[in-house]
C-alpha cells in the first residue's frame, strides 16, 4: 500500500487487460459490492481490472469496501475529496490499463457476459466510440430511456413530447441489431480508450448529471459513433448511488455548463430564453417543483456551487 496526492491506492496483481471496469462508490458499499460480485460470476474469456473509486465515503462505508478486498480481486482508490461522477470516473481512467473501458454505476448489475460481446462488437467496428446496453430494473422491465437523443433547443422546442412514443415502439419491437444514437444511459458505457481520450473523457467539472451527454457531443465531433446494444441488458437499481442530492438543481446546474460548453453562446443564449419562458410560466402554476430550476437558469448557473 502507497500514499500519494492524497490518495491511498491498494494494487492488484495487473497484467495486460482488454477491459478496465470503473465503479464510483459513495456511500452505497453494499451496491458496489453486489456489482462487482456480479461482473466476477458472469464476466469470462477476457482479461479485465476492477478500479473502485470511493468518494470520500463515511469511515464504515469505506471499511466495508476493504474488508470485500479479502473476497475479490479490484483496485481501491480513496479520494480525500467528492469529485463527484465525473471526477470520480476521470480518477479511475488515470489508472486503468484496459484497452477499453467500463463505467458502471455501482448500482448496476451484470446479468450475463456482456462485457465480452461489447468487446467482440467494439473490436469489429472501428468508428464506434461509445456502446449502451439495455437498462432494466430489479423485476426485468426495461426503463423508458437507455438511450435518446440529445436535450438541445430542436429538443425543446418541437420534440419534446416525441420520443417517449418513438422510444417505446421501439422496446417493444424485435430489436436484434445495434443501431446508431445520440446517447446511452450514464449508468453503463463502453467505450474504446482511444476514443474516451480523443474525447477528452468525462468532465471534473461535472458533478452529477449530463456526464453522457457531454462526452457523447464530443464523441461524434471527433468522428465516433454512439451505439446502443439490444443483445443484452443488465439491472439498473435506479438512483441509489446518487442519494442525498439536491437532484433538480443538479440536473439544471450541470445542463446549463454542458449546453454552454459544447455550443455557441448565441445557441446558449436562446435556449437560456427559452428555458427561462417555459420554467418561469411552470413556476406560477407550481412554484414548490420549478421555481428553483427557473433562479438557477436565470442566474446561469455559474454562481451555484455544487453540494453532495
């Protein structure tokens, strides 16, 4: 064991690994240990390293992880401070040695060895940069969204209401083939660590939220594809390893900073109207659920400081 930068990291023996598997751990031990347990039981024929990144997790918490370091083989990294999901995810990039890359929401559960055949699928296609599986919950129903196309103003202002038909057809059809998509679910992305570097990986400076919508803007501005995987799914135990925030004032924080970091300010600017328009006439009619969102957008975004 060796101290450096702050962190304490705990080195598995590392060989040469087609797949490093990213898990962010805060407060939710018991999660990131059922999703490791998950991904040694159904993960085969390849070579892959667990990389767990606990971010500043309670003392308990944290020890429940060591004590896991007896039963299963994986990287501990302890950060001295909450980088969030972005942050905590660039941590654990820096020290994998995969060819490609995992990020699985630790409260994510593998269900077969779908590692291998998004491995087989990424090695066979070259422009593919990023792939997304079929998220369903704990009873195997599917949930609405494990893929859909980016949230910008052609969003807002003519297809919002379009794609939850679009999308449900779609899960309820034979779906067989992957297709090409905007983005996949935060919750488990694969990608190929060229095209995650290329990128320019997950952004620090997103706490929470938007994370796929960034990196998949910037995926398909440098020529790579996102692509959404029917032939597997995995169980997505919704909104247990992001428990404790203030959700509605991330989700606006963190979408404003994304909208304002990957389009023009004049794009910025109109969709800032008109998010102020429609977040201020859902205030008067119910203050309590948007008027929080409406001082957010008003004010930018930028003056808030992020809380976890």
């Amino acid at each position: 064991m060796s101290q450096s930068l702050g962190f304490i990291y705990f080195y598995p023996k590392i060989n040469y690994m087609d797949v490093s598997i990213i898990i962010v751990n805060f407060n939710s031990s018991g999660y990131t240990i059922n999703c490791i347990d998950s991904i040694y039981k159904f993960t085969k024929d390849l070579n892959f390293e667990i990389i767990v990144v606990d971010n500043q997790s309670k003392p308990e918490d944290v020890k429940t992880l060591e004590s896991h370091l007896k039963i299963a083989d994986f990287t501990l990294i302890k950060s001295k401070e909450n980088l969030g999901f972005g942050g905590g995810n660039d941590l654990g990039y820096q020290h994998a040695s995969g060819n490609h890359l995992a990020f699985v929401n630790n409260d994510a559960e593998l269900t077969e060895n779908s590692l291998l055949q998004l491995l087989h699928y990424s090695q066979s296609q070259p422009k593919v940069g990023c792939i997304g599986l079929k998220q369903v919950n704990e009873d195997g129903h599917p949930f609405k969204y494990s893929f859909r196309q980016f949230i910008d103003l052609k969003y807002h202002l003519f297809d919002q209401k379009k794609p939850v038909k679009y999308y449900s057809n779609l899960y309820n059809s034979d779906l067989s083939e992957p297709f090409t998509v905007d983005l996949v679910s935060g919750a488990f992305m694969f990608f190929k660590k060229e095209a995650y570097k290329l990128s320019g990986g997950f952004d620090p400076n997103i706490f929470l939220f938007y994370e796929e919508m960034d990196i998949c803007l910037r995926l398909k501005k440098n020529g790579y594809q996102t692509v959404f995987y029917p032939d597997s799914t995995f169980i997505h135990y919704m909104g247990q390893s992001s428990t404790n925030v203030r959700i509605k004032n991330e989700f606006t924080i963190s979408y404003l900073y994304v909208i304002q970091k990957n389009y023009s300010y004049l794009y910025y600017y109109t969709l800032r109207v008109v998010l102020l328009l429609k977040y201020g006439f859902k205030s008067i009619i119910k203050p309590k659920k948007y008027f929080s969102s409406f001082k957010i957008i008003l004010k930018g975004g930028n003056s808030l400081v992020y809380s976890m």
